[in-house]
C-alpha cells in the first residue's frame, strides 16, 4: 500500500491545493487527504511528484523546500501509522487512516496561523511545569515581555506571524528590528532570541507547526559587558546617607545594601523573613534554582537591617525598586558621567549617562562579588554564598573600578628599591 501527492486542479492558472492520495484495494477506494499546502502546477514536478525548484537559496526555492519537507512528513507517516495497523493486526480502512491523520495534523493546520494563541499555551505549560527548574518567576516574566516584543513587532513590520512563515526572512527583519529600532545590545539580543527559539522548538514539538527553519537560525554570542560595581566605601557611604524625610527612599536604600551585604538576587533578598534565619545563616531557596539551598552568614549590616524591620524588609516590586534605587544614589551624590560602551549589531556604540542612571536592583549581586573578591576571599567561598555553579558566569559578576585597577598593578609592579643611575 503506497501514498503518492497530487494537485486538486493540476490545469488551474494559479495556486491549487496539494493532496495526499491511497489507494484502498479493500474498499476499491481512495484515500484523498488535503496536505493544507498549495502550490502554482507551473512550479510542481508531475514526474518526480514534488515541487520543481529544490535547489539554490532564492525565497522561492526555500519556500518549496518547506511544501517538500511537510509532504515527506505526510508520506512517512503514512507508512508509519499503516506498519503499525498491519503488525497489531488491526483492520485499515480509510475511514481509520483519515482519523489517525486527522488526529496528527489537524492541530498544526489549525493553529499555525494564530502564532500568540500557541505562544499562550506555551507560557501557561511554563506556568504550570514547577518540575522545571529554568521556569523561574524571572524567566516566566522574560518570556511575557517577548510576547510582547513580537506583537509590537508584528505592529511596526506590518505583517501578521505565522508559524509555519518564521523563516530566514523574518528572522533577519526581527534582528533589524531590535537593533536598530528597540536599540537592544547584543547580549538583549541574544537572550531574548534563544527565549523565542525555545518556544519555536516547543511548538514544533507539539505538532503546532511543521517549519523547522528556526533550527538554522544562528545563535547570537554574549559580550561581557562593562555594568557598574560599588565599593565597600561607596556601600557605606550609602548606607549611612540621611534619608530621614524621605521613608520611600530610605526603605529602597535599605534593600539595596541588604543585597550588597548579602550577594542575593533582588527575588530573593527581597523576600527573607524571619523564619529563614536559622543559627546565624540566612537559608532560603533560590528561587532562580529551587534545587539550590542558599547558607549566607549573617554580617554587622545584614543583621542591623533585618532588626531595623523586625525581620519584616520593605516590599516592592522589582521594577518600581529600579526607578527608586536611581533617585537614592542620585541624591547620595553620585552624578558623574560614565561612559558604556554597547554592540549593536555589528557597531559598536558608545554612550555617556550619569552613574546613577546604571545602578539596579541587580547591582548589589555585582558589587558583593567584586567587593569579596576585592578583599581576596576565595572564589569558592563567594559562590557558595551567591549559589553560582560556573566560575565562567560567575566571573563575569566581577567589576573592579579604575581605582582598583591601578592599585593592583601598583601592588604587583611596585619597586623595592630604585636602580642606581647609569654613569656615563
């Protein structure tokens, strides 16, 4: 029993329909199955049965390489769900063959072209999944923030997406369109491209689309960025700043220097109670990780902040904490203007901003390991307290300053004794 492909209306001047079609000898019938993909019969091989232009790297040959992969995904599925019939000694009818395709394809041809109803099963699977430990509160609110990346892209480029249409084109039209109109440096890039990479595997997973394309698309490579670290003088500075008429910023203040003392991420220092102080240690799980147990003594700060409170530290959301943490360290004092340099695609662009304006939440994780390291504590130890796994990403954390930097190599290449002067 064979399959073979046909055109609904092989005379048609324009695109006919592709149908698989089977002969049952059993019923002196035929099995007539709409593939779902259309084609014009002047670019389809009557002989060979498949499209005529395979070869080159034109849109159209792409194009029909996509209509030939889905009819081969057709054809061997055709020879799969039959094979399986005939070994279990099951009856095939077309009748029993049109459902079990029904059942294989009718998802993807029904949902392909609702592009962010799929992408909404996909985030409430993510939601749902807690067995995962990458589904983090952060991740979950990265990939919502790329839903809505793609709708306002969707809105400037003017054209709706289509799952089975992400090719090569759409993927350099987005690249196009984070760089030079959402200004995104390469490590947003990168970051959000492997997000909608992972939905695009998952969704070809789940039957909601046949185009593989994505699978090409190449990986963008992170740069290690030059983000900004506080010294232990700049923590205490801050620290002991009178903010006595403003309790915002004082609560915020606060925070901040609980996560420079601490090494957390803001999800976590953010959220210790007092039943997470246990025998002098801070223990919480890392809720980036819940696999991973977080042991961090407690210091003169930590402990002095967490009394301050009642073990009960300010809450704020995240994004309101990183427009606040700017006015603190603005009104501290720290104005001057720094410069950051950032890739853009293939430029690199430089831009000059006050200090301030480059302080996060994510700041205090930065300056903690670039404190401790500063201090030489063991590499070890510091990524026992901030739970990192990899030296290599943990290092990246580390930022010493321009006056860091020439101390050191005063301390190195510093001499002893001065050379007696040549004689001539």
């Amino acid at each position: 029993m064979k399959s073979t492909f046909n055109l609904k209306e092989p005379n048609k001047d324009g695109e006919t329909s592709i149908r698989l079609v089977a002969y049952f000898k059993n019923e002196g019938k035929k099995l007539i199955y709409s593939t779902g993909e259309t084609i014009h019969p002047n670019e389809w091989d009557f002989k060979n049965i498949q499209p005529n232009n395979l070869t080159g790297r034109t849109p159209k040959a792409e194009a029909q390489r996509t209509i030939k992969r889905q009819l081969d995904r057709y054809s061997n599925f055709f020879i799969e769900i039959t094979n399986r019939y005939i070994n279990s000694d099951q009856e095939i009818t077309i009748e029993n063959i049109r459902a079990e395709f029904d059942k294989e394809f009718k998802k993807t041809k029904a949902q392909s072209n609702n592009f962010f109803k799929v992408y909404d099963l996909f985030l409430e699977m993510k939601k749902l999944d807690q067995t995962d430990e990458a589904n983090s509160v952060s991740t979950i609110s990265r990939y919502e923030y790329n839903k809505t990346l793609l709708l306002e892209y969707e809105t400037y480029s003017k054209t709706s997406l289509h799952l089975n249409k992400i090719d090569k084109a759409f993927y350099n039209s987005y690249i196009s369109y984070c760089v030079s109109v959402k200004k995104h440096s390469t490590n947003t890039l990168s970051r959000n491209l492997g997000l909608l990479k992972t939905f695009l595997f998952w969704a070809f997973n789940n039957n909601y689309t046949y185009k593989a394309d994505f699978k090409e698309f190449k990986n963008i490579k992170k740069q290690i960025t030059d983000e900004v670290a506080l010294t232990m003088e700049q923590v205490t500075e801050i620290f002991e700043f009178d903010f006595s008429d403003n309790e915002r910023l004082e609560k915020v203040r606060d925070l901040f220097v609980f996560g420079c003392v601490t090494g957390m991420r803001f999800s976590n220092y953010s959220t210790v109670k007092k039943n997470d102080i246990q025998n002098g240690f801070i223990k919480v799980r890392d809720l980036k990780d819940k696999n991973k147990e977080l042991s961090i003594p407690l210091n003169d700060y930590s402990s002095f902040i967490l009394k301050k409170y009642n073990y009960k530290l300010p809450l704020i959301t995240n994004q309101k904490f990183n427009d606040y943490i700017k006015e603190v360290i603005q009104r501290v004092g720290y104005t001057e203007e720094i410069k950051k340099t950032v890739k853009l695609g293939q430029d690199l662009v430089e831009s000059v901003s006050p200090f301030y304006e480059r302080v996060s939440s994510h700041t205090a994780r930065r300056s903690f390991i670039t404190i401790m390291k500063n201090k030489k504590i063991p590499d070890k130890v510091i990524m026992g307290f901030t739970g990192h796994k990899s030296l290599e990403v943990f290092n990246q954390y580390y930022k010493p300053n321009t006056d860091d930097k020439v101390d050191f190599m005063q301390t190195v290449w510093k001499m002893e004794k001065a050379p007696l002067k040549k004689v001539d």
